[in-house]
C-alpha cells in the first residue's frame, strides 16, 4: 500500500494519496507524518522511507523485548531449579548406598570387612546429610 501511496504522490493524485493514507493504522499514520514532515521529496537528507526504526516500531516491540528479557530470566531460573534438583537426586543414591553398605556389613564373617562397610556406610550418611543441609529449600 505505501509503494502505490508513493506513486501517487509523484504522480501528483492528492485524492488517491489521501485514501491511502486513510486507511494507514494509528502507529503507521505517526509514522508517516514525522516522514513527511522532513519533506523527504525536497530534502535528500531524509529519511527514505517512514519505515526507518525511528519513526515506526511495529505493533508489540515493546511488549516482545519484555518477553524476551523475562524469558531469559526464567531460563535462568529453569537452569538452578534443575541444578538443585540433581543435588536432592544425588543425595537419594547416597542414601541408598548407606543401606546397603550398613545392610551388608551384617552378612560379612570377618570383623574387619564388617567395620569396614559399617563405617564406610556411616560416612556416606554424614556427608548427604551435610550437603541436604547445604541445599536451598
């Protein structure tokens, strides 16, 4: 629509120009009018078009760089809560491995290999719980 607007303007149709213009939407009328009013057909220093970022922004620019910005920030978000969420899982296997290192330290004959997996069990134990108590809740 802008390009038979433009060559009815060269053509010199003010009647047809201004149907045109008419029907332009609010943002693209603004436009238009600060394009015009740097005479772009006198001066050749003006913008070439009203078109050019600093005189028309689409519909919902705005509203998507804020998007955009939020979308980031959630992702972000996205990225600790599943950091976290590996840490809890991390420590369920701990946990399961301190029942069976105490569960098999029952079944072992010799005394050492016992203590052994008791202690070993027992470490395990004191570590997940150091690191729950590390993690946010």
């Amino acid at each position: 629509m802008f390009m038979q607007l433009l060559a009815a303007k060269q053509a010199g149709d003010e009647k047809l120009a201004g149907f045109y213009v008419q029907r332009f939407p609010p943002d693209l009328r603004k436009a238009y009018d600060a394009w015009l009013a740097q005479k772009p057909f006198e001066n050749p220093n003006a913008d070439p078009h009203p078109f050019v970022p600093n005189l028309y922004q689409m519909r919902g620019t705005q509203e998507a760089d804020k998007l955009s910005k939020d979308a980031v920030s959630k992702v972000q978000e996205a990225r600790n809560a599943g950091s976290v969420s590996g840490q809890y899982l991390a420590n369920t296997v701990m946990f399961a491995t301190v029942l069976f290192f105490a569960n098999a330290a029952g079944k072992f004959e010799q005394a050492r290999v016992r203590i052994v997996s008791f202690f070993f069990a027992v470490g395990v134990f004191a570590f997940a719980v150091l690191r729950i108590a590390l993690l946010p809740f």
